[in-house]
C-alpha cells in the first residue's frame, strides 16, 4: 500500500506514539530546565564552577544514546526499561544547551545595565527576576529550543529500551524491512521537531523589544502559543489516562503477569501467544515488548517483566558464558539447572523448534556458485566478499571468531557491524554479499535468500523457550499450565509461516498471534 494508505489505516497508532513520544521530551525537557537553568544562574555567580559542570553536560552529549540508556538501566530507582529510564537520558542529553545558554545570555547583558539597578537600590535576588532573565530569556529560550529538537530525534532510540514513541515504528520497520513503517516513525518525528522549534521561536519573539507593530502581532503569537499549549496539554494528559486507570484496578489486575520480548518478529509472535493465552485464563497481563539485545534478561532480573521468550543457545552462550556445545540435550538441561540455580529462573519444554543462526546469501549467487554449505564459500573465490554480520554475533562466544576458526574464513576486508534488520537490507540492495540471520526469519523467503547448511556443525542449538521467574510460576499455576500447552506445540515450518506473515504479509504479530492460539483452542 502507499505511505497515505497506511497512515490512514494505521492513524490512531501514529497518535498514540506521537503522544508517548511528545509525553517523553516534554517531561525530560521540563527536567532539564529546571536543573538547568539554575545551574546556568549558578555558574554565572560561581565562575570557578564553569568548567566541572559544563565539562559534565559536554561528557552527557558525547556518550551514545543507546550506551546511555544501556548503563542506566541497572542502576536502582532510576534505571529499568519504559519511560523513566528514557526520561532521564533525554534530560541528560538536554543539559548543555541550556546551562550555556543560560550563561551566556546573563553574561552577555550590558554592564551599565545591572549597574543602574544596582544604584536603584535593587537586590540581587530583583535583578536577577526583574533585569538579567528578561534579558537573556531569549538567549535562553534557543538553549530549550535546541535542547527539544535533540531530544526529538534520541527518543527515538528510547524504543529501544521499551519507552515507545516514534522510534518503535523505525525499529519495526528496519526489523520487517517496511518502508512504510520507516517513513511513518521519521516523518511524524521530523513534524515533531518543526513544530516544537517554531513554537519556542513563537514564544521567543514575545520577548522582542515592543513597538506598535510587535505588540500588535504578539497578541495573535499569545493566541498561538496559548493554543499549541492546550494541545500539548491535551495529548500529555493522554498519556497519563492508562495509568491513571490502572490505579483502579480490581485486586486480580494488581496481581497481573507482565510479559516481555525481544526487539525481533519471532520473539513478539511467542510473547504474543504467551500473553493472549494468559488472558484467556483470565489472568491480567502487561506487555513490556521490543527490549534490544540482553535487556529482557536484566530486566527479569530486576523483576520488572516475569516472563519472555528465549532461545537455549543464547542462554547458554551469552547469559551463562559457557563455551558453545552442539548437544542439544544437554545444552537445554544445563540452562534449565543453571538458570534456576544463580537466578531463580524456571524454564518451559522446548516449544518444538529452533532458530539457529543461518549463514546467508542471495539464491543468484548460490547458484552461480554453487553454493549449498559454509564449506562450499570457502572453497569457492570468495575473499574479495562483502559481509555484514550484526554487532551481537561479531562479540558472541558462539559468534564469528569461533566461525572463522572452524572454517578457515579468509575475507580481505573485515565485515561490516551492522543492525541484523540493515544486514537483510543490504544484502538485498546487493551491497553485502553474505550475511548471518536466523533460520526461521520470515524476510528468508520473502527476499528469496539461500541458508548455507552447517556441515561442520558449528553452531549450537537455539531451542526456542520461555524463561519466567519461579516466584510468578508459584503464584500463578495458569503460568505452568500454559508452558505444558506448549510443549513442543510450535514446528520450525509453523514458525517460518509465522514470521512470514508479519515480514512477508505486513501483518500485526498480535493478529497473527491471535489466529494461532484461537487455532490451537487452549
């Protein structure tokens, strides 16, 4: 469909993100102004001051967004995954523009000028209120302005850890390679920026020198500024309205599961089935979807999700750092034991299958070189290849150093770390020419790529399961009831249709979900 179609389909998800996305950089930008501002007041009686706290905010501006809220996640009160975690950031990100605004809009007032107050018999606290502000306000005021349109384009990585917004369509759309989705998270949150600039530029103009043509025209700006605010208003209290309800809930909803996910297709599907079939049971849920990387472990461990669904490989490589084993079996008994034993962690059956890692090519080349496994790549005139691998499998245990020892790989150029979703992309575009995904990824099929067979057997085994911590398992028997449901309930070729429906169809993971649990009668 055209990006109006979808918009016109998918319109009230559009405002229910913009309104977690505008919820976010206001909240963190009000934060912001208020440390903010008077720090800046600070520094200008404090000179000495200067250089700590401006080289902190100028630190706060270097560290990448999502290392940002990667190192604040574990830290107690302030860290987790949602909307505080994110707010935090945003407001540390937003710190430097105003605090040197703030300095050099007081500073840069005329001398004479503070000295007449100062004879008037006016104090400090006076000049400061009544002189210095209205006079730097709107130095000031490009400080927020600043300060906002930079927080518009990092809440977009806050997806990332669960916070919403915008972001969550461009991560979906990288992750189903939906154009639509992309264009949709990027144009709302550039509408975003734009709007939130010439409003603060609006307010910024009431501070001009007035003559008769200015105050005529601030009348109409007052107007303006007095409208976008209520509008704002509005869509902020919007955001509050769930929680606000959710305050009233009956004694079952407080004792609700919440399921998490990770930030991929297959993931959201599982998390999907896990959740619409706790609500059959009538149990009370919450979703805590697309966490990246390891975040939905570190959040169970701080008891923020109960639930989500992992692979056996992955917590045996990853989360446990053992040494990749091929032994199926074995690796799952081991995650089963370990889990429960240093996390308190209880593990359903294997649902029924896996999704290992899939080396990766386009059907063109495998057959023009009569590619079938990994050992046929290097056998073949290769070394001038392209090769896009994603930053988690370039660090793994079970990641590429261990796959290029066990095949002899020889690239001449290093691969390219990039997000997995991009890799498909690339790929496809024909600037990569092998990549590493997964092996039940829908865009498989949709993009018509060949999967290299493992004939050394390399890789170890990533039974799909569910994770949840004994404590809910204890407290809601439904939990366990449903973990024996799955057992085994879900093939490797139902899962690939699966996907297939999200990335190949552009389907919802929560319809497709829904189909097959209604299909299973749980």
């Amino acid at each position: 469909m055209s990006l109006i179609e979808f918009i016109q389909q998918n319109f009230l998800e559009i405002l229910a993100l913009t309104r977690e996305h505008i919820f976010l950089v206001f909240v963190s930008t009000a934060f912001a102004v208020l440390i903010g501002v008077p720090l800046g007041i600070l520094l200008t009686r404090f000179k000495s001051l200067q250089t700590p706290i401006l080289g902190f905010a100028n630190v706060m501006q270097t560290v990448p967004s999502l290392a940002l809220f990667g190192l604040l996640i574990p830290i107690p009160l302030i860290g987790g995954v949602g909307a505080k975690t994110a707010i935090i950031a945003l407001a540390l990100y937003a710190l430097l523009p105003i605090i040197r605004n703030t300095v050099t809009g007081i500073l840069g007032i005329n001398r004479k000028v503070k000295e007449s107050a100062t004879a008037m018999g006016m104090t400090d606290w006076q000049i400061l209120w009544q002189v210095e502000l209205p006079l730097a306000m709107p130095v000031i005021l490009t400080g927020i302005r600043v300060a906002v349109v930079i927080s518009v384009g990092v809440a977009t990585i806050a997806a990332a850890v669960g916070a919403g917004g915008l972001g969550t369509y461009i991560f979906r759309g990288l992750r189903q390679n939906d154009n639509n989705l992309l264009l949709a998270g990027g144009i709302f949150s550039a509408i975003l920026a734009l709007l939130a600039d010439f409003g603060l530029g609006q307010i910024a103009k009431l501070y001009r020198p007035k003559t008769s043509e200015n105050i005529v025209a601030d009348k109409r700006r007052k107007l303006v500024v007095l409208g976008g605010t209520a509008l704002v208003s509005v869509l902020i209290l919007g955001s509050f309205v769930p929680n606000i309800l959710s305050s009233f809930q009956t004694e079952n909803n407080k004792n609700k599961i919440v399921v998490g996910s990770k930030d991929f297709t297959e993931n959201l599907i599982l998390a999907e089935i896990m959740a619409q079939s706790l609500e059959k049971k009538g149990v009370a849920v919450e979703r805590n979807f697309e966490l990246g990387g390891t975040l939905a472990h570190r959040t169970m461990l701080t008891g923020e999700i109960d639930v989500y669904p992992e692979y056996s490989g992955t917590s045996y490589a990853v989360i446990l750092k053992k040494k990749p084993i091929s032994d199926a079996r074995k690796v799952f008994e081991e995650v089963k034991e370990e889990l429960a034993e240093k996390f308190d962690f209880g593990v359903s059956q294997p649902l029924g299958f896996a999704n290992d890692y899939a080396i990766l090519v386009t059907a063109k080349i495998a057959k023009e070189k009569n590619l079938k496994t990994i050992s046929d790549v290097v056998a073949a005139d290769t070394k001038d290849w392209r090769v896009g691998l994603d930053q988690d499998f370039m660090s793994r245990e079970d990641g590429y150093p261990g796959l290029k020892k066990a095949y002899n790989f020889e690239f001449e150029t290093q691969p390219r770390e990039m997000e997995l979703a991009l890799t498909y992309r690339a790929l496809d575009a024909g600037e990569l020419d092998l990549i590493v995904g997964y092996s039940t990824d829908g865009l498989i099929s949709t993009m018509d790529l060949v999967q290299l067979e493992d004939d050394k057997k390399y890789f170890p085994p990533y039974e799909a399961m569910f994770v949840a911590r004994k404590k809910t398992l204890e407290k809601h028997p439904e939990l366990q009831g449903i973990f024996k449901q799955l057992d085994g309930a879900i093939s490797t070729e139902e899962m690939q249709k699966l996907n297939y429906e999200v990335d190949g169809k552009g389907r919802q993971p929560k319809d497709v979900a829904k189909d097959w649990v209604e299909k299973q009668n749980f």
